[in-house]
C-alpha cells in the first residue's frame, strides 16, 4: 500500500470525528493564538516562553523560593538557572535570602518585571474576556472545570 493511501485511510478514521480528537485541535489552535502577542512582546526582549512563565509565578506568587518555581515549571534546575540569571540582569527579577535561611533563595518581580507582566497577560485576558463574554456563569464554571481537571496535579489550579 502506498503511503499517500495510508495517510487518505488514517484522516478518513473514526478517530478524527471524536468531539475529544476535536478538543486536541482546538487546544493547539488556541494554545498557538493565545501565547502569540506574549510571543511578539517577549521577541523583541530577546527573550522565550520560559522567561513568560518565570515572569507569571514570580508575579503570581511573590517570596516564592527557586525550589517552588522548579516545581512549577517541572524544568531543570540548569534551564531555570540561565532564564533566571537574564531576568535578574536585566533587573525583572531580584532575589533575596530568606527570613530563616539565608541560603534559601526567594524571588520577587522588580517594578519592570511586573510592567512586563502587565504588558504579557494583557492580550491574553482580552482574549479570554472576548471568548467568554457571552458565557452563563455556569459555563463558565464548565471552563474552570475542564481546564483544571486537563491539569496533572491539584498544585496547578489556581
């Protein structure tokens, strides 16, 4: 059988008519919107998607320890480790000691990293506010719901 044969029979399957076959393309097409004005913004930083998401936890969740971050992020300590050294640089992020541990490293957005954050969630809550706008609250709840439960680990809702 020829290969152009197999890929007709494999987009002919049952499986692309699924509702949750259609939700994985959904969720690409959104994830690819969604993280684009982020994406432009960061680009002309010079910096990626790892210097976002540092820059939302640092911001969500300020005093937060390297571990914690780690922990979120499920990334090597290596990879933080140059993300973070940038944004400390460039004065988006500053570390301090923590109160009964000086060794413990906590991480606080400086007065440009939360500008920079600002500017970053501002086109995704537009678009978020634009998608739900429409919805009864008890949609909404739907969306909360399917989201968080998409997510591995109850650490991960908000």
């Amino acid at each position: 059988m020829s290969e152009a044969r197999k890929d007709a029979e494999r987009a002919d399957s049952p499986l692309e008519e699924t509702d949750e076959f259609r939700i994985v393309e959904l969720l690409f097409f959104a994830y690819r919107d969604f993280v684009s004005d982020p994406d432009a913004i960061l680009a002309e930083l010079g910096f990626g998607r790892a210097h976002h998401r540092v820059i939302h936890f640092v911001g969500r969740h300020p005093g937060m320890t390297v571990a914690d971050l780690l922990d979120i992020l499920k990334i090597t300590k290596q990879s933080l480790a140059r993300v973070l050294k940038q944004l400390i640089d460039m004065d988006y992020v500053r570390q301090a000691a923590g109160p009964s541990d000086r060794r413990q490293r906590r991480l606080f957005l400086t007065e440009k990293g939360e500008t920079l954050r600002c500017t970053l969630v501002a086109p995704q809550l537009r678009r978020i506010e634009g998608a739900m706008e429409e919805l009864a609250p008890g949609e909404r709840q739907t969306v909360f719901s399917f989201l968080e439960k998409m997510c591995d680990t109850a650490q991960q809702k908000c």
